[in-house]
C-alpha cells in the first residue's frame, strides 16, 4: 500500500507550496490514473513518491518503508519512467546487463515479452533508435523489472498512434494482483480503457479519488444533440455534432467513463463532485 499523508514541498522557502497538506492512498493491484492541470504538482508528487525529492512535512509510506531513506528493499521494488529520460549509445544487451541486476525479479523471458508486443527486436542497439522506439524499450524494461510499484509519467508523449494502442495491450500484459502502476497523464483517451482508478488532484489536494466502476455508477457519461439536455448537464463540453455531456446516474445501462468530461466537471465543479465521491 502506498500512503501520503499530509505532505507539503515547495522549491523555495519564499515559493508557494507545489503540494500543501496532500494525502493519498494508492491500493495493490490498481492501474490508477493520476490527471490534473499544468503546475499542479503530479510529477513533484511522483518524485516524492519515489524518494527524489523529499517532504518539507508529512510522511510518504510505500509497504512501511520511507522512501526518503532509499532503502535497498524500497529502490528494489520501485521503477519510475519519466517524461525525459536518456538512455546510453549501448546495445540492449549491455544496458541488462548493467541494470537488471539492481531488480531482483527482472525476468528476461517478460523483457522479450514486452518488446514482441511493442514490435521490437532484443538484440537492437539503442543508439540507433527513434525517441519513440527507446520509449517503447524502456517502458518493456521497466516492466520487466516487476517492481510492485511502477510509476509512468507521460508514457504515451513521443509515441505514435500504433504505439499508443501496443503501450495499452503491454500495461495490461504486465499487471498482476499485487503490482501497483500509477499512470500521470494528459492523454486521457490513451488510458482511460485501461486504468481502475482515477485521483484528479491539485496543489491544495485530491479533488477526486474514485474507481471507475463506482464513477459509473453514480455519473452519465452521454453524446447528444439536444442542446435542453445539454444545458442542464452538470457539464456539457462541444463535440463535432453535439455535446458530450455529464449527468446523475439514476438507472438504466451504466456508461462508460469520458475522462475528459470527468475532469473539466472536477477542475469545475469540485464541491458537487465532493458531494458525489466524498473522501
């Protein structure tokens, strides 16, 4: 279980807090989905999280260990792929070699795995590769590595439309009742198949942290071209044709969750969806 409770970082004494008084719970075996606007703090959160930066207040628990200590236990069991990343003018082969030793249950077999399911080859040269194509490896060798907490800050940004639908067919590949996989992301239709939970969150907190089959439950997520019934949406955002629209569940077939909708309806209106999802 990853716990954050009460956290607060700045990058300056005279700064205002990237994240003030920020609490979260992250559960085994969830794909979560982690949304929110530019400059409100998911990737200083991922770091935290990860033991890069550390909390000016608060405590960040991942399976009872501190991440700021960066025990061998803790850096064992955790992968994180940034948005920027380098990878060095090495074959493959050498960069296993020199990393898989540090993750105790990197397997070889899931490497390969992985990398048919991205259409690349082992035996390749990571010199010799697009942006996109060193994405596609080190996202595979990442899930290789089967930490239990695996963290992916904008994976879809550099790859291409194949790409974006073989990253969703290889998260799913990956994931196991006890692994973790917090996914940061603007792409919301790159995930919004694949992920079970979703937090929206904020500097001042998390304005939403809900699953997705309880946010069916309790919101419609509707197409239409009756501009009445868009108007008394909760929210109505302009499609080509009409409006995607959201309202209160009240019966009937459940629909599926529009992730864009569902967060411009948070970003919005944070009281009503309080009142729907109370923490």
């Amino acid at each position: 279980m990853l716990d954050i409770h009460n956290i607060t970082y700045s990058y300056g004494r005279k700064k205002k807090p990237v994240l003030q008084n920020y609490s979260l719970s992250v559960a085994p075996g969830t794909i979560c989905g982690l949304l929110g606007r530019n400059g409100a703090g998911k990737s200083t959160l991922l770091y935290l999280v990860c033991g890069l930066l550390r909390p000016q207040a608060g405590t960040i628990s991942y399976h009872g260990m501190n991440p700021w200590h960066r025990q061998v236990e803790f850096l064992n069991d955790v992968f994180i792929v940034p948005e920027e990343f380098y990878l060095p003018n090495i074959k493959l082969s050498e960069f296993v070699k020199t990393m898989a030793p540090f993750y105790p249950r990197f397997s070889m077999d899931d490497l390969e795995k992985h990398l048919s399911t991205f259409e690349m080859e082992s035996g390749l040269h990571l010199g010799q590769l697009s942006m996109g194509q060193k994405k596609r490896v080190f996202i595979s060798f990442a899930l290789a590595c089967n930490t239990s907490l695996l963290i992916l800050d904008e994976p879809t940004n550099g790859l291409d439309i194949p790409g974006k639908r073989l990253f969703r067919k290889a998260v799913l590949n990956g994931m196991t009742d006890d692994r973790t996989i917090i996914i940061s992301t603007h792409q919301v239709y790159d995930v919004e198949k694949i992920i079970d939970h979703v937090v929206v969150t904020d500097t001042d907190g998390v304005l939403l942290d809900a699953g997705m089959t309880d946010i069916s439950s309790r919101l419609r997520f509707v197409f239409t071209t009756d501009g009445k019934r868009a108007q008394n949406a909760l929210i109505s955002l302009d499609a080509p044709g009409g409006y995607n629209i959201v309202e209160i569940y009240d019966g009937g077939e459940e629909t599926d969750v529009n992730l864009e909708t569902l967060f411009e309806l948070t970003r919005e209106n944070p009281d009503l969806v309080a009142r729907v999802f109370p923490h």
